[in-house]
C-alpha cells in the first residue's frame, strides 16, 4: 500500500526542521553577537565576540555542572556548533544523523535546565545571547522544543526504512 506523499510524520520532520534549525541557528547567532548587556555603557565593548563568549562561559559556569576551565571550552564552541546543526538540519541532508544530534544536545540541555530549577538557583538560562531568568516556563519551553526534536528523530529513521511514494514507478 503506498502511502500519501504528505502524512502527519512528514508534517512533524518538516516542522521539527524548520523550527529547531531556526532556534538553534538564532541561538547560536545570539551567543555569538548580541551585545553584552551588563556592559552597555562601555560602547567599545559591546559587540565584542570575545566578551560575548565570556559572558556566556560565565552562564554555563553558573550551572555548577562542569568545571570553570571545561565551561569555557563549552562556551567557545557550543556558539558554532548550535549554527552547524541548525543549517544541517534545515538543508535536510543525513536528516537522521543531525536530528539524532540536535535530540542528544536538547537531552542535555533539558537535564541542566530542569536540574537548575529544581535546586532553585538563581541564575541566567544562557539559552540566547540576552541574560533570561531560569524559571518554570523555560523547563517548558526547553521540553517541548525536546519533545518536538525526539519526534522528529524517530519520524526520520521511520520514513528512512519507506520508499518515497513520488520515487515509486507509475502503474499501468
């Protein structure tokens, strides 16, 4: 039986692409270039990449998860990779490899997220490049981005094992 060429999985790896590869894309620009806004007055500082980046090593330094000196390598490549698999996953291409990925680092980001909550620490999420407090809706707002990233991963290694129906021969 062939299947439709537009079905509900299709309708969520769309969705799931185009709107995780959009966030991570924008979150990974944010850390990158948005300005540093503790430091506003200081208009040679602000729109430092370095400074950007040490704002952010100090975010995720505030998780108490990782070392001070393991923060900073997190800091200065989470940025890249966040753009790297946000432009993967929109271009599509070895979707079940990038969306495995982007479901693993939105996991961990998930655990650190709602582990921080719970021990109601009062920091800044780091999740874009503007300061934002950690609070309930951000453990929300992190599940459904983690929920919708899990989807679309089994969606993609569903499909994967289904011929295309617009590839199939034309029947007589």
């Amino acid at each position: 039986m062939q299947s439709s060429p537009f079905n509900l999985r299709r309708a969520i790896i769309w969705i799931g692409r185009l709107v995780l590869g959009g966030i991570f894309i924008y979150a990974g620009f944010s850390k990158l270039l948005l300005p540093n806004t503790h430091l506003w007055p200081m208009f040679v500082l602000k729109f430092s990449l370095s400074m950007n980046l040490s704002s952010f090593a100090q975010q995720v330094e505030s998780y108490k998860m990782i070392s001070p000196e393991v923060s900073q390598v997190v800091a200065h490549t989470l940025p890249f990779v966040e753009i790297v698999l946000g432009l993967l996953l929109l271009i599509g291409w070895r979707l079940r490899i990038w969306s495995t990925a982007i479901t693993v680092i939105m996991v961990g980001f998930l655990a650190a997220v709602t582990r921080a909550y719970l021990l109601h620490m009062d920091i800044n999420c780091g999740c874009f490049g503007t300061p934002e407090k950690l609070t309930g809706m951000t453990v929300v707002r992190d599940g459904a981005f983690t929920v919708l990233a899990l989807l679309m991963t089994i969606f993609a290694f569903m499909e994967a094992r289904n011929r295309h129906p617009w590839s199939a021969p034309e029947k007589a």
